[in-house]
C-alpha cells in the first residue's frame, strides 16, 4: 500500500462542479447546499444532469450516459478545481465503466469529494489516476446542509488541511495496538460488492482500513465483512478504523459482530470515528500515510490530505 498524490487545496474563488453519478438529488437541498459552498466563497458550478431522474429507474439521477458525461466533463474543464458529489444512493457502479480514464489523467489531479455509493469511485480514482480523494459530505446531503460541524471540518480540509490531521474516536478499541499505513476504505456494502472489478483495490494489504455502513442489519455486517474475510481482501492489513453504522440494528447488538468478525486479525481497531452516515459526520483522505492507535483513540495524518 503506497501513497498517492495530493491534490491542491482550495483557494478562495475556486471554481467546484456538483455532479450527481448515483442517485436524485432533491433541489431544495441542492440549493441549500451550493448556499453553504458560496459562503465559503467558493463559485459552485451544477452539472447539466444533477437534477434529472431516469425515466425508468427512479432511484437513479438520470441516465448512466449522462451522468458519466457530468463526471467526466467537470474533472476535464480545466478551470474546475474541485468535483463534489451532490449525494450518494445508488448507481456509480453503473456508471464508472463509461469514463475515459486515460483523458481524466491528462487532466492532472483535482480535488475530489463524496461518501456512501461514492466509494466505488474512491477505489477508481485510487486504481486508475493513483489519487488521493477526500471521503466525506455530500454537497446536497441533509447530513452535510444541517450539520456546522460537518461543514467546518469539510472546509477546513479543503483550506487549511494541515488543521485537521487527527480523528479521535467517541468508544472504545475493539482491539488492541498502534499501527501504521496508508488509508483507505469507505462504505463496506460497496466494498464488499465491487470485488473482482476493474477499479477495485486489489486488498488492504498494507493499509489502515475504514469501514462504515448504513442499513444493514447485524447479520448483513456480518456476511459482508465475511466476504472480505474468505476472499483474502483482508490479508495484511494494518489496522482498521471504524465509522459511524446508521441504522443497522442497536450498537449493542452490532458491536458483537464487529470484534468477532475484526478482531481475530491481530490488527488495532477503533471504532466510532465520526466519519460516515452519521451526524455531523468528519472527512476522511483516502491515500494518505497515517497512524491508528487504539489506545488514545485515534487516527493521526502523517501529512496534510492536500497539498
């Protein structure tokens, strides 16, 4: 696991595209959340697609054409120094074959940010253009339009990066230890169901792991990690740090799951680091060396997640 190249961060009167590669996006949060990025006087340009619905499939925005046209148009504009993700849902994995990955490298790096489905691209930016991408808010997320503390921490890592290098954990270790590594992670469903794919991480090998999830069930966390487990995709990891787990079931019902199907690894895990689909969810870099240590709860940055 080796790291990978940092975009710039933002300078204010940086020109940001919205573009939606999963699902709808409601415009009264849409428009909630471009208030939010001119307020950090950052110009917010909308993909022409952003608010379309496909005609059949109403949990997609639009057609999976369009939607990588949107993609792939905001991360060739030269004058488009971030891509943000309106939301999550479902349908990157539709879409991602469509890109021209060979035109979006010439493009040089951008800044790159989006969770939850988004974590299909996540692994392709990394496999494909060796990219570091920031997991974190959707632009359009209710999670991201309500949350000041999911906005400022956003903002500064998208500003002033070196401000926000560690993550300290609300719980408690599941297992013990202090390891280093480059991170990388995001939604386990997606994880777990873009093996075997072109874009897909070959393993965590190496890496510190972040994992989280929303709505599914105890036995469903489970089987999925389960499926990372038996398929080798787990071998060698360094650590693993974990999110936030909205709606899969009571904590304490979910916890149990999670030490047994983690902790016979011989590798730290820390859970409840605030980032995912939980309330006033963090940012996370995904390429970036950095330390866990589950003693003091916490996910230490080496280095800034922008340059």
């Amino acid at each position: 696991m080796r790291e990978l190249t940092r975009p710039r961060r933002l300078a204010p009167g940086a020109r940001v595209a919205v573009v939606a590669p999963s699902g709808p996006v409601p415009e009264e949060r849409l428009q909630a959340g471009l208030d939010v990025l001119r307020g950090w006087d950052l110009d917010p340009v909308v993909a022409p697609h952003v608010l379309d619905r496909h005609g059949e499939f109403g949990y997609l925005a639009g057609r999976d054409a369009d939607r990588a046209a949107d993609f792939q148009n905001a991360w060739c504009d030269p004058s488009v120094a971030a891509v943000l993700c309106a939301r999550g849902g479902y349908g990157a994995q539709r879409m991602v074959d469509l890109l021209d990955w060979d035109a979006m490298r010439a493009a040089g790096p951008k800044v790159f940010v989006g969770f939850s489905d988004i974590t299909v691209l996540h692994q392709a930016l990394a496999t494909r253009l060796d990219l570091v991408s920031l997991y974190g808010p959707a632009a359009a997320g209710v999670d991201f339009v309500k949350s000041a503390r999911a906005q400022e921490h956003l903002r500064s890592t998208l500003f002033a990066p070196e401000t926000v290098l560690t993550l300290a954990s609300a719980g408690t270790a599941l297992a013990p230890g202090r390891a280093r590594g480059v991170t990388l992670g995001g939604c386990l469903s997606l994880l777990a169901t873009d093996l075997g794919t072109p874009f897909a991480r070959p393993g965590a090998r190496g890496g510190l792991l972040l994992l989280e999830d929303v709505g599914e069930r105890p036995y469903r966390v489970d089987r999925l990690l389960t499926q990372l487990v038996r398929s080798g995709w787990l071998d060698g990891v360094a650590g693993i740090g974990l999110g936030s787990w909205r709606d899969c079931g009571p904590y304490e019902e979910l916890r149990p799951v999670l030490a047994d199907r983690l902790g016979g690894l011989g590798v730290p895990v820390v859970e409840e680091l605030g980032f995912g689909h939980g309330d006033d969810a963090v940012t996370v870099p995904f390429g970036v060396p950095a330390e866990l240590d589950a003693e003091s709860g916490s996910l230490t940055l080496a280095v800034p997640a922008l340059r």
